[in-house]
C-alpha cells in the first residue's frame, strides 16, 4: 500500500489542480461578465442620477475610475501579503462576495456621490482577477502555467465581450438598475461555487502562524522582487494606465459618433464587446506561444501592435469603422496580461507569488487611477479623439521598456525545472488536504 500512495497522491493533485483550475475559470466567467456588462453604461447611468453635461459626465466618470484604482493599488499588497500566509482561496472568496454585494449596492444608489463611494469600497474589497490569477499561479505546475494563465485571460475576454454586448441589451429594456441585479446575482453563484468546490493545497511558509504580522513588511518586498520582477511590475503600471486612458471617454466618444441612436448602451456595449472577443482567441494563442518560442518575444509584438492600431481610432468618422479597429486591437492587447503574468510567476518564488500578484494589481491600479483623470483632461483640453493618440505613446514607450529591461532567460524556464517542482510538490501534499476544505 505505502508502494503506491506517492503516485496515487500525484494523480490526486493531477485531478486537484485541473478541477480547481475549471472552477475558477468558470467562476471568473460569470463574475466578469457581470462586471462587464454594467461598467459600459455607468456614464449614461450618471447621467441619469442627475449629472447633465458632457464635462459633468467625463469628471463623474474620471472620478469613478480612478477612485476604485486608488482603493485597489492601496488594498492589493495586503490581500497578496495575506494570500501568501493564510491561503489563496480565502482571497478569492472574499473578492467574489464583495463584488457581488457592491453591485447590489449600485442598483439603490440614488446620486453620483454615492455610486463613487461604492466604487471605492469595491476597489478596497473585491480584485477577483488578481486573486484567481494567485491561486491559480500556485497550483499549476510550471510546464502549463503559459497556457493555463492564457486560458484564464480568454476566459476574461470571453465574458467581458459577452457582458458588455448583454448587459447594454439588457438596459435598453429592463432598466440599468435591474442590470445591477442581474450582475449581483452571477457574481454570488460564482462566490458560492468557489467556496464550495475548490480546494487548495496550501501549506504556510511559517508553520507558527498566531504571532505573524498582518502588515506588508520590508523583508517580504525584499525577498518577492528581483530586478526582472521590478520592470514587469513597471509594465503593469503602464499597461493599465494606458487602457484606462479611454475608460471615462470611450462611451461619451462613441455617443458623440452616432447622438441620435435609441439604442445608445446596445452600441455602447458592441463597442466594448469586439475587442474583449478578439482578445479572448488572443490571449489563448499567446499562452501558447508564449510557452514555445518565449514570452518577452510576444510581449514586444503585442505592446509594438497596440501602438500601431490607437492611432487610426483618433479619426474615425463612424462606430463601424471604429468597431473595425477596436476589434484588431484586441488581438494585441489580449497577447500582454497572459505573457506579463507568466514572466512574473516565473520569476518569483512560489511561495511569494501572492505578494508578487498583489504588487501587480497594486501597479497597475496605479495606473489606472491617474490614466482616467489624464484621459479626462486630455479630452476637455483638445477634444475626445486626442485620447487615442496619448494611448499609443504610451504603448510605444511600454514597447522600448520590454526591449530594454525585461529579460527572456525566464521563457525557457518552465520545462527544466518542473522535475525539482513536481518532488516538492509530492513532498508536501500529505500535508496539504485539510487547508483547501
């Protein structure tokens, strides 16, 4: 019987990891898609809470995005911190319930204020992505991690094209607060099926828990970060400063192209549904090609891509010719958050992954929290169409800095050491059973 327990155990964690892996996966699904599908209209929603011009709306907007960015980059660490000593499953649980009660919440605010106000809370509590990302990073074995993190992000994609393109059909008929309803009500089945059905193997760094510090301290940056983790972390930042560039314009844009549609949030969520379709066959083949032929090499690509297909989007005459260029961008932006998430797992160690995680969302809510204001500022001052210009600089400065400091040692990595990675791994699964129940 002890002849066959290590290989009984191994094909347990085989099945552990895949089954843990199609749970979040689906859970993600529902919680984005129901994120997705209201985000799109918040701006025509503000509009309907009382705000009634242009300005009005694009600071509304500048405020909302960059409100729960803040609460997020300031929130992120701590949750990675205490992923990396409690557990990463206790993250996403507590991510997927808060989401959902903060859309509830969205569908009763009765002014602006108190929609930003809920924004920042959900930016404080909530980051299912990052949190799934963190388990999931953790339970794969290297040799699949490029391909699982793809198939994660297309499962993203996947929902944030479906949502967009639903939940604007869903407010031109029901209402946009019964939207917020619908989308509380996903992301709480996705909480539920999360608690119930993964299992985590997880065994704490320090085995004496009772005295370990709440607090994200010196030695855990010190030991989480390499210079290589540094100029990832610093390609979040940009990345997510630059998609958000467009967050508080995109729908006012697309209302200014065509002001005189009925269906303005069916438009609206078509828009912000093409890129995240392409972006979700995108993100699939980059985990792949990331795994054969490197990940810095399809990160260039995708960053040199992205640069190219903004400019054009500045002198669109028409949503068609903007939805036909909206749909060739996300083949490039569906491309960079598989690749940067595998580079950064891979050059962490996997015991630090929560606090790298963390740290990433951290930086690229950092982003994201100053690229709405600039995108806002940038539209008052010279007009919306100068955004998309401002967001392929940026790309093109993001593409320099993953030629310059990202390193390609980390592409090839996988394969050699998953044989040191499989015994570990075997050495501690007789302990780790009873932390995932």
């Amino acid at each position: 019987m002890v002849a066959f327990s290590n290989p009984l155990k191994a094909r347990l964690r085989m099945t552990q990891w895949k089954r843990n892996f199609i749970v979040l996966c689906g859970a993600q699904f529902l919680t984005l898609m129901g994120f997705s599908a209201y985000y799109p209209f918040i701006a025509f929603y503000v509009q309907e809470l009382g705000v009634d011009t242009y300005a009005a709306a694009l600071a509304w907007m500048a405020a909302f995005s960059t409100g729960g960015a803040v609460s997020m980059m300031i929130a992120s660490p701590i949750w990675g911190s205490l992923a990396d000593r409690f557990g990463r499953k206790p993250m996403v649980v507590r991510a997927t319930f808060a989401s959902a009660l903060i859309a509830f919440g969205y569908s009763i605010a009765q002014t602006p204020s108190q929609l930003l106000i809920l924004r920042i809370a959900q930016g404080f509590l909530a980051g299912t992505i990052s949190a799934s990302q963190t388990l999931i990073a953790s339970e794969v074995p290297e040799k699949n991690l490029g391909r699982s993190l793809g198939t994660m992000q297309t499962v993203q994609y996947v929902s944030q094209a479906l949502g967009p393109l639903l939940g604007g059909f869903a407010a031109d008929i029901l209402g946009y607060r019964n939207v917020f309803i619908i989308s509380g009500c996903m992301t709480l089945i996705s909480g539920v099926s999360v608690t119930a059905l993964v299992r985590e193997s997880f065994v704490p760094t320090v085995r004496v828990v009772k005295r370990v510090r709440l607090r994200l301290g010196r030695q855990d940056l010190s030991s989480a970060i390499s210079r290589s983790t540094l100029a990832l972390l610093a390609t979040r930042a940009g990345s997510g400063f630059a998609i958000t560039v467009m967050s508080s314009v995109l729908s006012l844009y697309i209302q200014s192209l065509d002001p005189g549609n009925p269906r303005l949030a069916t438009l609206a969520g078509a828009v912000n549904s093409v890129s995240a379709v392409t972006s979700s066959g995108a993100a699939f083949a980059a985990g792949y090609l990331g795994d054969r032929f490197g990940q810095k090499t399809v990160l260039q690509a995708c960053t040199i891509g992205a640069t190219l297909i903004y400019i054009p989007q500045a002198f669109v005459g028409s949503v068609n010719h903007l939805l036909l260029l909206r749909a060739v961008q996300g083949l490039f932006l569906g491309g960079m958050l598989p690749t940067v998430s595998a580079l950064l797992a891979q050059s962490s160690p996997p015991d630090k992954r929560g606090v790298v995680f963390g740290l990433a969302t951290s930086a690229a809510a950092g982003g994201q929290a100053i690229g709405p204001a600039l995108g806002a500022a940038a539209a008052n001052a010279w007009g919306m169409p100068s955004t998309f210009l401002v967001t392929a600089s940026i790309y093109a400065m993001l593409a320099g800095l993953v030629a310059a400091l990202v390193p390609a040692r980390f592409s090839q990595r996988a394969n050699q050491e998953e044989p040191e990675r499989e015994v570990a791994l075997e050495e501690v699964n007789g302990e780790t059973g009873a932390n995932g129940s």
